[in-house]
C-alpha cells in the first residue's frame, strides 16, 4: 500500500463526489448517536456512559472507542462530519474501506489514550467527539496531496500542506494553553502526530503483525507439541497394557488398570478425531 503521492499543483481540494461505504456508515452512526443522545438528554446523558473519563474509563472499558461517536452540539458534529466527508472520502476511495478504517481507528482511539493519560488524576473529565480522528485525515491529506488548494472560508486558495501545518501549531500553542477551553486541542494534535507516526513509519505496523503472527504460531507449535507428547505417553500406557493382555490376558490386568486402559484408549480416539 502507497501511502504518499503528490498531486498537480494548483489542484483544488474539496470536490468529493459521492459516500463512499466507510464514510457513509461513519456518518450515519455519529448522527443516530447524535440524535439519540439529544432524544434521551432528559433521561439520562450518553456521554455519562459513551465518553471518555478517567474516572470511570474502568470497568467501562468501551469508552476509548465510543467517545468518538458523541458529539456536543450540532456545529460540532456538523464541522467533524463535513470534514469527514469532504477529505475522507477521497482517502477510503484510494486506501479502500479496511485501511481507511484502521487508520481513522489508530488516530481516534490513539488520541483519546493520550488524552486519557494527560487527564488521569481529573476524574470528572469527559472527552467526546471524533476530532482526533479527523485530525489523523487532515494529516493524510496533506502528506498525500501537499500542493492541492483549499478554499479558506470558499474564498482564499491555500495549498493542503500549508492548511495543515497551521492546524498543527494552532493545536500545539493552544494545548499549552488556558485549561478552561472546552475545546480539547491535545486531542488534535495527538491525532496528528499519531497519524504522522502511522504514515511515516510504514515498517512499525507490519513489524507488530509479524510479532503477533510469530507468537501466535508459537503458541500454535507448544499447543500441538504438548498434545503430541501427551499422545505418545498415553500410546506407550497403552501398549504395556496391551503387552500384559497378550501375556496374561484380560482378566490378568487390576481393575486400575483395566480403567486406565479405558480413558486412555477414549481419550486418544477423541484426539485422532479432532485431528
């Protein structure tokens, strides 16, 4: 998989012409959650269950995954879906729909971990929204298309590479900034970076499922080893069993014998099935 490719300078960005399956699907659950949420608001709070605290991230254990389906009012899920759609459809249409989930996941809940690690002694924290996420798209967009062009506010060309790199420091001063914003620009500025991690280091991800694949082979080999030594010791009971028959005959073998004879012979009759 190519992750970076430069387009024709002077292109102009934002003309996606359809849903692609990841983006649509993306959308449609962020706005039912949205819908949801705003629907049960009198009852009870989702991001109370969905968002990510500190404070009660154990045992709810799916929170650095479902923070990034909430949303805090409309102008928030509006901007994160729009964004979403107008980069990230172009990026799934090049990656596919498995990569392009797999990063968007990588950024979002990577970006959430870091946020959680920053917050961990303010209990009463809740972070939502999928702003990591696009963050980590906005990043990949640049990479892949620098010399594209951007309209700032529809009117002002500015090239993607550009458009970017103002993003990140704009995210970087404020993260260093007054903590009363309800904004969480560490949370973008995590995105990025794990974003540009994932892209830039294209040798860390085959790296861990090569790890993974190995260990899990190895498992394989020790399961399967032990079950063969095993086999063997119950083959070789066996056999001395059927030894003494042949000498003594049946009625000769002790009535623990006669038992370990026939869990022995069950059990490797159930072993050979399976195999």
């Amino acid at each position: 998989m190519r992750y970076q490719f430069q387009s024709e300078q002077g292109n102009i960005a934002f003309k996606p012409q359809y849903f692609t399956d990841a983006i649509k699907v993306l959308i449609i659950a962020n706005v039912a959650m949205f819908l949801f949420r705003y629907l049960a608001l009198s009852q009870f709070d989702l991001a109370e269950i969905f968002g990510l605290s500190p404070g009660d991230v154990w045992p709810l254990v799916w929170q650095p995954f479902t923070y990034m389906f909430i949303h805090g009012d409309f102008f928030h899920i509006f901007m994160n879906m729009f964004v979403l759609w107008m980069f990230g459809s172009e990026m799934e249409s090049i990656w596919g729909r498995r990569e392009f989930l797999k990063y968007y996941f990588v950024t979002g809940m990577g970006a959430g971990l870091v946020w959680l690690a920053f917050n961990i002694g303010n209990a009463y924290a809740v972070l939502i929204g999928a702003s990591g996420a696009i963050y980590g798209i906005l990043l990949a967009y640049g990479l892949m298309f620098p010399n594209r062009k951007v309209l700032i506010y529809f009117l002002f060309p500015v090239k993607v590479k550009y458009f970017v790199i103002f993003l990140g420091a704009i995210a970087f001063v404020s993260s260093w900034g007054a903590s009363g914003s309800n904004i969480s620009h560490l949370t973008h500025l995590s995105g990025m970076l794990i974003g540009y991690i994932y892209l830039k280091s294209p040798w860390t991800w085959p790296k861990f499922r090569i790890l993974f694949n190995s260990k899990l082979a190895e498992m394989k080999y020790k399961k399967t080893e032990k079950r063969d030594m095993r086999r063997m010791k119950m083959q070789h009971n066996i056999d001395r069993l059927l030894d003494k028959i042949s000498e003594v005959g049946y009625d000769g073998l002790t009535e623990d014998e006669k038992d370990e004879l026939m869990i022995h012979s069950r059990h490797l009759g159930r072993d050979l099935e399976k195999d």
